[in-house]
C-alpha cells in the first residue's frame, strides 16, 4: 500500500496533519513576513506534544547539503537503540519521504510525502522506528534533522529508494537519482525483511513512548 501527499502546493492552514504512516505528522507553522523578511517557528513544543503525546528530546542536530536530483536514504535506525527525527528544509526545496520499516505496524510499507520549501515551512516527524529519504529539487538544498539519539554509524540502515515495490516518487525530469554507494547496494525492502533488519513495531511504540 502506497500513498503520496496529493496537494503540496496549496497553502495550508498553520497547524498539524498526520500522515498516511501511522505515528508520523505534518507540521505547517505560522509565517509571519514583514519589510525585512520574515520570522517562522520551525518547531513548537506545545504543538508538537499535543499531536504526538510526548516533546521531542533534541539529542542532535544535524544537517546536509544536496543538489538537485540527489536522494538520500531510505534510511532508519537499529531499533533498539532507535532514532525519532524532525525534518525541516533551512534552504531550497525537497520532497521529504516517510516510509513505515516496522514490521507488524498496520501500515507496514505504507510511505507518504510533504514538499519541503522556504514558502510554507513544513516540518515532518518520523517516530521510532519509521525510515526517511528524500530527493533535493534544487541546487543546495540544505536539510536540518533534530534526532531523539546521536548518529552511530553502525546502527545506521539502509533500504533502497529505487525498491519498485516501494515506488517512491524519487526521479524528476531530467535528472537521474543521485545516491551515494551506501544507498546504490541497499537492500529492497523484501530483502530487508528477510535478512532481519528491519525494526519491530512493538519494541518501536515501546521506545517511542519512553522519549
């Protein structure tokens, strides 16, 4: 089962919206633009808590740079330790990707999409346990993730994003999908499964509720 974000142009009403993977939200804050520019809360406590049940625990930020046609992941954690993220763009465009990797969760290989942008700065939320791609739609997209643990590489994963049963909306026009070698030899998701890598739904609500 797969679904995409079916309006990413229309202006939305500031506030929250859940998305098609069960525990991953949409957050589209107030822009407040004047004379000098503008001025945009990127995360909101009390938002977040209220649609989420819990704050975030910012352990880390992090961020990279791309380029237009560039597709980073689909990435997840080790579940445990398992990693909740909050994604914003700080620069460019992106089509942000969230994609269910828990095993037993009702919307199992269930993914959906937000665009990304400096013209309504939504934000996504991927709980414990879910993977995130996207793909830049311009040149130096720039990309800011607040993590709920610190990177160890060795915990880190990856599924491929040009899996066809996944069908993520990875290509545009004229561009072919950019992916570092770690992505390019990714396990489909079936593999994934199959080698026991994926995160357990249950031990992934349990550490999402504990955050």
């Amino acid at each position: 089962m797969m679904t995409e974000h079916a309006d990413t142009t229309a202006t939305a009403a500031a506030g929250v919206r859940e998305l098609a993977v069960k525990g991953a939200f949409e957050f589209t804050p107030k822009v407040f633009p004047d004379d000098r520019g503008l001025f945009v809360a990127t995360y909101q406590r009390p938002l977040f808590a209220d649609a989420t049940g819990h704050a975030f625990p910012v352990h880390q930020a992090s961020q990279s740079h791309s380029r237009r046609g560039v597709v980073r992941g689909v990435h997840f954690t080790s579940t445990p330790p398992g990693t909740a993220k909050h994604v914003y763009c700080a620069r460019g465009r992106a089509l942000d990707l969230v994609v269910d990797l828990r095993v037993g969760s009702p919307t199992f290989g269930t993914w959906d999409s937000v665009l990304l942008d400096q013209e309504h700065f939504r934000s996504t939320y991927l709980p414990v346990g879910v993977g995130h791609a996207f793909v830049a739609l311009e040149d130096d997209t720039a990309m800011v993730y607040l993590m709920s643990g610190p990177f160890v590489t060795e915990n880190e994963h990856a599924v491929s994003p040009l899996d066809p049963a996944l069908g993520l909306p990875v290509t545009i026009e004229g561009v072919e999908p950019i992916l570092s070698e770690r992505d390019i030899v990714a396990p489909t998701l079936e593999q994934a499964l199959e080698l026991g890598l994926l995160p357990d739904y249950r031990t992934s609500c349990a550490l999402e509720a504990a955050l």
